[in-house]
C-alpha cells in the first residue's frame, strides 16, 4: 500500500521537514495544556532542586507531539538528549553500552519502549532505580556480574501501546503524560505557526479546511499544509486559501472529514458489499485488497474515533453516519433507535470525535471477530 497522505506515521523523508517546524520548547508547544503544566513544575522543580526529575512516559496515537515533547524535555533540563527506539535495542549489551556513555543530566529518549527486549527492559530497571546496571561477563557457572555505575540520567520512553508495557516497567516511571487529540482550534494555531515558520501565505479559511481535514493530529496538519502550499505555488497565486485547499485536497484524495482512499474503500465494501454488518476483520480486508493488520491498524482507529464504525463482538459495523456520509438511508435495523449520525453512548451535541461508539474494544486489537 501507498503511505497515504493522511497517515500519522512519518515517513524517514518526513523528519527533516518536522524538525523545520518543531517547537523547542515548552512554551512554544501548543495544546496538550494539562502535560504541558504537569511537565513545566516537574522539569522546573528538579532544576531547582539540582537532581533529575522522575522518569517520564508520554503515551498516545502517532503524530501527536511524543518525540517533540522527549526533545524539549532535554532542552528544558540543559542536558544532552540520546536518541533510540525498543526495536533497535535487541541485547542487554546494547542498551548498557549506551547508559554507560551518558553524563549526568543527560535524558535518554526510548521511541516505543513497549517493543524493548526482556532482557534490556530487566537490565533497564536497575538503571532506572539506582542508576546501576550489571554486565554479565562469561557464560554458564562461571558467568560473573560485573556492577557499573551509571550517571544519573532522565528516561524519557514514548508509546502507542500503553497497554503493552509490562507492570515493572509503567511502575518504574514517576511521571505518566497520555497525549490527546488536538482540535481544530488547537490546530489552526498550530497551522499558522508552522505556516510562519515556512514562509507560506495563509487565509484564515485556509488553514481551517487543513485543520479540518486533519484527524485531530499535528503531523498530519503539517503535511497537508506542505502539500496545499505545493499546489497553491504550481497551480494558484501561491496563497493557500479555501478555494486552494478544498482544490489540493481534492488532488490527493482527503474527504471533508479526512478520509482517504483506503478509509472510504473499508466504509463502501461495509455497506454496499456488506449490507453495514456487521463482518469479520479478515473478509473485510479481503473486500478491500489489503491485510487485515492494515484495516485494524491503520484504518479503524480513525474510523471508530470518528463515529463511522463500531467493533462489536460479531464483527465490524457501520453506523448511521457511515451510510449518509457515503449518501446512503441506513436501514432500520443499524443501530435501532439512533437517528442522524448520533451513536450509542453520545449525545447530541457531543462532536464526531467526542464520543465515538460505546463499548468499543481496544482500537488497536488485530484479533478478529466473528467470520
């Protein structure tokens, strides 16, 4: 599959142009109010104090700011930053050859620290605790454990996966940040800032369509403004204004809502190939030409948040306003009793991304459903 447009991964090409505008310290980053103001006494304090504030954890979707905030984490404090993720820490030798390297006041930025090795994550708990790791030298009988001394330092772990790390490993971080979705006001002053930053003209409309269309995520808010700007230089007066950006949106296929290709593809073969549901995972993915772990991982997070589908232990199903927002009358029996696109367990009022359908199970869950 393609990267889509409005995917909250960052591609390896991506980072250069998020580093442009990335916010470098707390006062520059927006949203996020209640981590932002539990982060500024925390950091704060410790500089006071002289010592290293606890061990932080941000958890949260992709694209919301985690790398950003473990940046100016390192910032705040004054100290180096070491960067890495679980993945690429395979041995217990690795990861005690990078603590040992770090001077004291120095943060270490762990990128989902869910996938970190057994072994690393148990060498990891003394470091966290007494800033001490054992080396183990030799094998078998005769192994010995050698003790060093680590400078005292500030982990900083990110994850999608909260529900992933093991209980000694959440227990060991004294400070738990979960990184919401922002909203569209939150990202309209995101847009402008970025939009200054890279010396893009904007319309006050202009960046609001971007904002809207942005699946609540700052990553995705600026790459749909990089795209907007590239279409309103080639083929506008280079301002990105509504007209521009409904038209550039139009070229890279991102609905009113922020859907995509893939997204309204899963939204047609429940509904018109389906009949709404509900349908298993697998058969679903079949429908669509995809694996099942890209519809479950990629697709319904949004799908689900945005109120256009429910998992329900007899599979996938589309709600009502999956149907009208593809111009279809859901039959009666999709979700009885809902009118308009109102879910079970919201109220009227509550917003598309404010209440989302009740009981849903864990979003990012690949097992399947009743086929």
């Amino acid at each position: 599959m393609s990267e889509s447009v409005v995917s909250a991964v960052a591609s390896p090409e991506e980072r250069d142009a998020e580093a442009t505008v990335r916010p470098k310290r707390l006062s520059e980053f927006i949203a996020q109010e209640r981590v932002r103001e539990q982060l500024e006494v925390l950091l704060h304090s410790a500089l006071r104090r002289g010592s290293p504030p606890d061990h932080i954890l941000f958890s949260g979707s992709p694209g919301l700011g985690k790398t950003t905030l473990a940046m100016i984490v390192a910032a705040e404090l004054g100290g180096g930053l070491r960067m890495t993720s679980g993945p690429a820490i395979e041995r217990s030798g690795d990861l005690a050859a990078i603590l040992t390297s770090l001077a004291a006041g120095d943060v270490l930025f762990i990128d989902e620290i869910h996938r970190i090795a057994k072994p690393a994550e148990e060498l990891l708990y003394s470091a966290m605790e007494d800033f001490r790791v054992d080396v183990i030298v030799g094998k078998g009988p005769g192994a010995t454990a050698i003790p060093l001394d680590v400078e005292p330092f500030t982990l900083v772990g990110a994850t999608t996966r909260a529900g992933l790390l093991t209980g000694p490993m959440r227990d060991r971080f004294g400070f738990v940040g979960h990184l919401e979705f922002y909203t569209g006001t939150e990202l309209t002053a995101l847009l402008h800032r970025s939009a200054q930053i890279l010396g893009v003209p904007v319309t006050g409309e202009g960046v609001e369509e971007i904002a809207g269309r942005s699946r609540g995520t700052p990553r995705i808010a600026n790459r749909l403004l990089r795209r907007v700007r590239d279409y309103a230089e080639l083929r506008a007066d280079g301002v990105v204004t509504l007209d521009a950006a409904k038209a550039a949106l139009r070229v890279y296929d991102v609905d009113d809502l922020g859907l995509d290709r893939l997204d309204k593809a899963v939204l047609a073969a429940l509904v018109e190939t389906f009949g709404g549901g509900p349908v298993g995972l697998s058969t679903l993915a079949v429908a669509v030409g995809e694996q099942p772990e890209t519809v479950a991982e990629v697709c319904e997070p949004f799908l689900v948040r945005a109120g256009l589908l429910a998992r329900t232990p007899r599979g996938r199903v589309a709600t009502p306003a999956a149907w009208q927002h593809l111009g279809r009358t859901p039959p009666n029996h999709v979700f009885p009793g809902q009118t308009g696109t109102q879910l079970p367990g919201q109220t009227a009022g509550n917003g598309m991304f404010s209440g989302g359908a009740a009981g849903a199970p864990d979003l990012f869950s690949t097992a399947d459903e009743a086929e």
